[in-house]
C-alpha cells in the first residue's frame, strides 16, 4: 500500500514537472520572440525597450521552475565517484544521501527567498529601471519555483526512502540515481 502510494507520488512529480517544463518553454520561446522584434525594430530605428530586462527575469524564473524537472530527469550534475563502483545498495544510499543533501539546500534557499519576496510586498517595491517593473511580478512566481523546487524534493526522498525500506532498489536507483539507471526503469 505503501510502496504504490509512493510510485503514484514519484509517477505525479515527474508528470507535473514534464508539464511546467513545457510551460516554461514556451514562455522562453515568447521571450526570444520578443527580443527578436526587439532587434528587428532596432534596425529600423525603433525599439521596444526593455526586453533584456524582461528576459533577465523570464530566465530568473525558467531556472527556479526548470530545476525541479532537472531532478526528475536526472540532469543535476553529481560527482559519481565512488558511486559507481560500489554495490548497489550502497549505490542507493550514496543517492538517498544526495538527494537529502540537495532537499535540504533548495528548503533553505526557498526559506531565505520569502523575506525578499516579502519585503517586496510591504514596499510595493519597483525595478530601478526605465520599465519600474513591479518586482512582485516577477519574485512571486521565482519564488514559488523555488518552493515547488523544494516540495518536489522533499516528496521524491520521502518516496524513495519508502521504497529503500521495502527493499525496490532497482527502482530507487532509477528514480534518483543517474540517467543510464532511469533507462533500467521506464
């Protein structure tokens, strides 16, 4: 009962993060859109202005948001020195260690987020730029990123740590192990 909740909770995180990821896409590929016009309008002597700061914070966001599906995919970069030639029980137990490691860092730094966030909704603080872009417009969404970031974190070692106990290493290793593992398991 427990095992299949946890499969249903890593199976739900890595859907949602496919999902976001794909909405962070387009919103990337709008970006680009908009810096291209930008350029063009340039070259006959006008200019939309702004579009570097705007896209400075399309790309604050896409990484806050792009991280969490980074994890699913196995993309973080890990130094697998000593995983790789261990057993595979200790294998796992070096992935749960940094998964934990990372779990732990993202709930900080989503931790620390929230006073900037929130100093920018006591100040109704702008950009020190031509836009005087309303900075809450842009810290919201970065720091909830950065929250999904953390949750989806938290919700993959605490499954993982389910299925260690019920003794699925193979899936734990495809789950959060290295890429050339996740192949093993989809």
């Amino acid at each position: 009962m427990l095992e299949d909740m946890a499969e249903r909770i890593l199976l739900a995180v890595r859907i949602w993060n496919k999902r976001i990821a794909l909405a962070t896409g387009f919103i990337l590929l709008a970006c680009a859109g908009l810096v291209l016009v930008d350029i063009t309008m340039r070259q006959l002597g006008s200019s939309l202005g702004g579009t570097d700061e705007i896209s400075g914070y399309v790309m604050a966001i896409a990484t806050a948001w792009g991280m969490s599906f980074a994890l699913t995919e196995l993309s973080h970069v890990r130094i697998d020195f000593l995983r790789s030639n261990t057993p595979q029980k200790t294998r796992v137990l070096f992935d749960l260690f940094a998964l934990f490691s990372l779990a732990m860092t993202v709930a900080i730094i989503a931790n620390q987020c929230w006073p900037v966030v929130a100093t920018t909704l006591k100040n109704a603080s702008t950009a020190n730029t031509p836009l005087e872009t309303p900075l809450a417009l842009v810290q919201i969404p970065w720091f909830a990123g950065w929250l999904w970031f953390a949750f989806s974190s938290w919700l993959i070692f605490l499954s993982a740590m389910v299925l260690v106990v019920k003794g699925r290493f193979k899936k734990v290793e495809g789950v959060i192990g290295i890429a050339s593992a996740q192949e093993e398991w989809l």
